[in-house]
C-alpha cells in the first residue's frame, strides 16, 4: 500500500492533529469523518528507510486500498540536528507494517473504555501473540537490512545494535 500524501494531509488539516498522537489523530479521523467510516484504523509500526531503518510503532488509517497518516505528514517542527530532517521533508520511502486493524466499530466500542495513557490498543492486548511477534520480527528483520545499507547512517546502525 502506498501512502497517500495529500489525502493524508487534508485529514490532518480538517482534524488538526498533533504531532506525537498518532493513534489519536488516526482515531478523530476514522471516528469524525463520515466517509472515513469505512477505513480500518492500523496500529502496527513504520520504518524510516531507506535512511538507517529506524523503526516505531504507529496508528494509521487504510482507506481504499491507501495509506492515510494525518501524523507523519505534519510539517516539522525543528530539525533534529545536524543533516538531520523531520519525515516529512525527507524525500523517502517509510515502510508501514500494519500489526492490528479495527473497524469503526470496533474502535467506537474500545474508545470508550480507555483512557490517554492506555494507548495504543496493542498495550491492552498480550503482545506476545503470534500476529504481532511475526510483525516485529519482520521490522527488525528489515530495520538492520536497511541499516546495513545505509551508508551515511552510522548512529542510526548503531541505536540498532544497542537495542
């Protein structure tokens, strides 16, 4: 699935979204977009490749066979440091590893009995289940292929074999 950018970036717009809430950006627009009713709302993990395969977990949308992120589109903030950029104004490629995905309904029902700091549904579940350790293990698995890689990101490779 390919990330749609500027459908990403209107839903981030209508909804307002915050940097760092992904699931909850994710969240407000499947919830509070009608036509957004029929995308799934995705927790899994995302990989910044080809620089350094670094690797988080992340809330997303799929909608109409795309990828829909009102976070990662987000302009950034500050850079990060020297030669370093946010996401957005990288020109690369982020591989999404989608882990769980939840219905509208089925977000409508769990939203109500969590709270902020029991997000992301995953937390709530035995990660230990075989879906999400085989999800893991290939973003690992390609996380070091990427480091290895990447030859302009030793403190990336480095983070990776610290781990």
């Amino acid at each position: 699935m390919n990330l749609n950018k500027h459908l990403s970036q209107i839903i981030a717009d209508s909804i307002e979204a915050k940097r760092k809430q992904c699931y909850w950006n994710a969240i407000e627009a499947q919830q509070g977009i009608v036509p957004l009713r029929d995308a799934l709302y995705v927790e899994g993990f995302v990989v910044w490749a080809p620089q350094g395969g670094a690797w988080f977990e992340h809330g997303w949308l799929e909608y109409e066979g795309q990828i829909v992120d009102p976070t990662l589109i987000l302009p950034p903030k500050a850079k990060r440091g020297k030669g370093k950029t946010s996401p957005v104004t990288d020109e690369r490629s982020d591989i999404y590893f989608p882990a769980i995905r939840y219905t509208y309904e089925e977000v409508k029902r769990l939203v109500g009995t969590i709270g902020d700091e029991q997000m992301p549904f995953a937390s709530r579940v035995d990660r230990t289940t075989d879906r999400w350790q085989q999800v893991l293990q290939e973003v690992v698995a390609y996380s070091w292929q990427a480091a290895r890689e990447c030859r302009e990101c030793e403190d990336t490779a480095y983070f990776l074999s610290a781990s």
